[in-house]
C-alpha cells in the first residue's frame, strides 16, 4: 500500500470529498426534491386522472343526456347510469355511479360520450381509505375531488 493512500486514510479524505458534495446539494437552489403537497407538480397535458361529470358552466344543468354510451364503452362495465323519463318524454338524468377501483383510466368512457359530460381530468389526489370511497355518486363527480391545500 503506498503512502499516499495510507494517508488518504488516516486524513478521511474520501469521507471529506463526500461530505463536501453532499452538502453541497443543501443549498435551496440545488434541491431536486419535489415539495409536495406544499407545491403541487405539473402532470402531463395529456395525463388522465379523476373524472368529472361537467355541468353547463352559466345554468348549472349538468351537461348530461343520460344516453348511457359512456356505460356501454367501458370494458370495465364500473359505470352505472341512472335515468328518468321527464313528461316531454325527455331523458333526465337522476344518478351516475362511478367505480374508480376499477377504471384503468384509458378515456374509452370520454371518447364515447357525444356531449364532453364525461371528462377525465388532470387531477390526481384520489386516494382514498376504503374502497367505498373510490365509487364516486353524482354528487362526487361533479364537485371533483377536495383533497386538503397545504401552505407554508
Ligand atoms: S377510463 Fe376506461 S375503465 Fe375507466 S370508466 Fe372510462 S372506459 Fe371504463
Ligand atoms: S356518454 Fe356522456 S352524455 Fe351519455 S351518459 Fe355518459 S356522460 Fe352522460
């Protein structure tokens, strides 16, 4: 062994360098760490996350004409439409049921329905305790989910 890595050894040179580039990165512009929920990343343009039953943004009325093709384009079969004749005759739509532990987000749902009521949107907190609450009703879908905002 040559002198100079006994010195190397006894003087810790190595555990130095490393300590000094570990410390290196604890300046605050060298954090790579994402620091969420304090600061909530970007996801992808074209990322699909929790769905979302869209209401007409001026009367409120949910953009929905029950007409059930979301149900039937998912291969999951999770969705479950509920609907009513109204005294036109007309569809109305009562109750919307959708089983998140289930979906496998691929948006068959979304492309089939002909007015953009269904819509998978980028939001990505829906975790969840139980698996009942991963079946989202009417209500749930058009409020979208509330997860709690973190701040300094
Ligand atoms: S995203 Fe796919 S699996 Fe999920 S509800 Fe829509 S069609 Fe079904
Ligand atoms: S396809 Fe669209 S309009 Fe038809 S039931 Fe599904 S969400 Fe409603």
């Amino acid at each position: 062994m040559s002198w100079n890595v006994i010195l190397r050894r006894i003087f810790l040179v190595d555990l130095i360098k490393g300590l000094r580039l570990t410390f290196s990165y604890q300046r605050p512009g060298a954090v790579y760490t994402e620091q969420y929920p304090l600061e909530r990343p970007p996801v992808a343009e074209r990322y699909r996350g929790a769905p979302r039953l869209n209401n007409h943004p001026e009367t409120g009325e949910t953009l929905c004409i029950a007409c059930n093709l979301c149900a039937l384009a998912c291969p999951e079969n999770l969705i479950v439409v509920g609907w009513a004749r109204t005294e036109d005759r007309k569809k109305r739509l009562t109750t919307f049921t959708y089983d998140l532990s289930r979906c496998m987000f691929c948006g068959l749902c979304e492309d089939a329905c002909p007015v953009d009521a269904l819509e998978l949107t980028q939001d990505f907190e829906i975790a969840t305790y139980t698996r009942e609450g991963l079946i989202w009703d009417r209500q749930a879908l058009e409020e979208g989910p509330q997860p709690t905002r973190y701040s300094r």
